[in-house]
C-alpha cells in the first residue's frame, strides 16, 4: 500500500479511516490477499479475494454519495453487461465488486472502427428503467448545478459562458430526448472490460436518469488525441458520423452531446482544482457550429 500517494490525494483523515475499513471488513467479507491498485481518483481500489465470491475488487470513496448510486445501478442491472456487487456499507462508502478477469480495457482495440462498433453494440443493448428514479441525479441536474458552481469562479469567467451555453444546447436537446432510464453516466473505455469468456463488461457506474443519447458523448471524450489539430478533425468527424449512422441519431445531436460533455467535464477540472482545457471546449463548440 502506497501510504504517501494515498495521504497525498485524499488525505491523512481519510487514510487513518481506510485502514479502519480494511480491517473490518476484511474480516466481516472473509477477504485476503489484498492488493493495492495504483489509480487515483475518487476510490482507494484493491484487489483480493472473498472465501464467499472468488476475485473481487475492494472500493474505498472519499463520498458516500457516489457509493450510494453506483451501488443502485449495480443492484438493478444485476449482473446484465455489468460487473456484481456483493457488499456494501453505502454510510463509509465501501463496496465489494466482481472482479473482470483479464480485464483488458476496450481502449486496447486497436482496430479503430471494431472499437467504435463494439461501442454502439453495447450501448445499443444496455439500458433499462430505475426502480425508483428519486435515488438519482438527472443528467440535466449534473448540467444545471456545475453551471451555478462556475458563476462563482471569476478566473475562468470564459469556460463559464460556454457553459452557459453548453447549459441551453442541454435544454434542447433535453425537449428532443425525453427518455428517463438509468444511465451508467461514464460509458468510456477504461470502464469497459473484457472477461474470460471474451464478452465486455462494464464498470463504475455513476447513475444517472435521462435519455440514452446522454451515455453516448463520454466514450468520444476518450477519444480524444492530447493535440487537437488538422489531422484529428478527420478523426473527430469520421467518428460522430460512424455513431451516426449506427445509432440512427443525426450527427448534429451528437455533436452537441459532446459539447455539452466536454464544457462540463472541463468545468469538473476546476472544481477539482484543476486546469480546464479551452482548446478542446472550442473545437467541440466550433464543429458542433459547422453543422447549423
């Protein structure tokens, strides 16, 4: 366990908390072999194993909040395209999950139109209705409350008038896609796994209710090349016009889903503390502009 990396990105509290957790919960679960993985962001991940299920992953957050939808969506989907979940303390925000062995992330297929494809075929087959759609945020709800954050962040007063905007082209498209079924909300490489009998299965649900169209744009966000140039624009329009044609949805709603995706996600940075990229909020917003 990497004691200084953990302290460092959650912080010493919550470090002292974790080391409670393990403890308990190894021995409430019945777990061994615990190892560490090395990823950070909202989770404390380790791997191990359960007497009662086999491999498992072992996830620590630093919100329970998070926890609690995440935990609901697994419930619900209930194994179908989805990893289990086993156990739960929602209140210290722990859970226990199948672990996808080997686990290679879609990100690793190298051939660009069977990974765009293989996308479409999940996405196509996968969402289903909430049991109760009151235990989680909307979609616009995540728009609407990261554009109020913004307006009080003078610094990046610029990425806040493109999240106005990018708040009303959420609106539109929100009249046109009124479909309410529980989203995964992340739907992007890295939580899209093959297992063992060569299938792919999906992980870290956020849990989100809205329109299945909202869990198209964080998959082409992945997408994205480190330098926005010349040479991409082939590849950002050949992809939103591949998603196009296979998902029967026009490649102008497309278009404006990732520029609603992107000013948001570019919002979370700073709320995060982190630096936004404008470069890529504006190319998003100028090719969505191409099309009007």
């Amino acid at each position: 366990m990497d004691k200084e990396k953990i302290k460092a990105h959650f912080g010493t509290d919550f470090y002292e908390k974790m080391l409670i957790y393990i403890e308990k919960y190894t021995g409430l679960w019945g777990l061994s072999d615990l190892e560490q993985i090395d990823y950070y962001s909202i989770n404390c991940l380790f791997k191990c194993v359960s007497d009662k299920y086999g491999k498992c992953i072992l996830k620590i957050k630093n919100t329970s909040q998070e926890t609690d939808t995440e935990y609901h969506t697994l419930k619900e989907y209930n194994g179908k395209m989805f990893c289990k979940v086993y156990e739960s303390n929602i209140e210290n925000g722990i859970i226990l999950i199948e672990r996808i062995t080997p686990g290679t992330q879609l990100r690793a297929e190298p051939n660009f139109d069977k990974r765009l494809d293989l996308f479409c075929r999940l996405w196509s087959g996968l969402h289903i209705k909430a049991i109760d759609k009151t235990i989680y945020p909307t979609y616009l709800q995540w728009v609407i409350r990261i554009t109020k954050y913004m307006r009080k962040i003078k610094a990046y007063e610029n990425l806040y008038e493109k999240m106005l905007n990018a708040e009303q082209v959420c609106l539109s498209l929100c009249e046109k896609y009124q479909g309410e079924m529980l989203l995964h909300g992340d739907l992007h490489h890295d939580n899209i796994l093959l297992d063992k009998n060569n299938h792919y299965r999906i992980i870290d649900p956020k849990g989100v209710i809205g329109d299945v169209v909202f869990d198209i744009p964080r998959f082409i966000l992945n997408e994205f090349d480190d330098i926005v140039d010349a040479c991409f624009y082939d590849k950002y329009t050949y992809i939103t016009r591949f998603l196009s044609g296979k998902l029967n949805i026009p490649e102008y709603d497309i278009r404006c889903l990732v520029y609603v995706e992107m000013c948001m996600a570019n919002c979370w940075c700073v709320e995060s503390k982190e630096k936004p990229n404008m470069d890529n909020v504006l190319f998003t917003e100028k090719l969505m502009n191409e099309m009007l």
